[in-house]
C-alpha cells in the first residue's frame, strides 16, 4: 500500500513493528538465526521509513503524479514485506 501522508506512513509503520515486537521475546520457539536476521533486517526497514520519504526544499514530502509519498529514486513508499 502506498502512503499519501508521513502521519499515515509512520502509524502503518508503527502497527507493523507492534505485530511484530513477540519476534524479539527470548522465549520465541521460533529463532533459527536465519529467521531471526531476516526478521531484525525487517523490523530497521521499518525504522528507516520516514527518513526515506523525499522532501522539497522547505521539508515538504514530495508525492508522485497519484499523490503517494516517494522516495530519492522517485518510487512509492510502502512498507517492506514481512519474513513472517
């Protein structure tokens, strides 16, 4: 999904990374170190969302032609997939 707004990026952003937070628990049954890097490589995507998002020169997002936030390579922002 793509975003019109940080506000709307963030708070997808933010549900993500909740629904994801048991990942990070010592007592998950399910950490085999290849899991565990991909899902730590997922949760810092997440993290760096906002930072991503592509601002003119008075630190306004820029949207694309369909009004979605995008990045400096001019392609929609949206939340990465997850490892499950």
């Amino acid at each position: 999904m793509a975003y019109t707004s940080i506000a709307d990026l963030r708070t997808a952003r933010n549900n993500a990374l909740n629904a994801c937070d048991w990942w990070l628990t010592p007592d998950n049954p399910n950490l085999d170190e290849g899991l565990e890097l991909s899902r730590l490589s997922y949760r810092d995507e997440l993290r760096r969302l906002p930072a991503k998002v592509k601002v003119d020169e008075s630190n306004n997002p820029v949207l694309n032609t369909n009004g979605h936030l995008q990045d400096e390579e001019d392609t929609s922002i949206e939340l990465p997939t997850s490892p499950g």
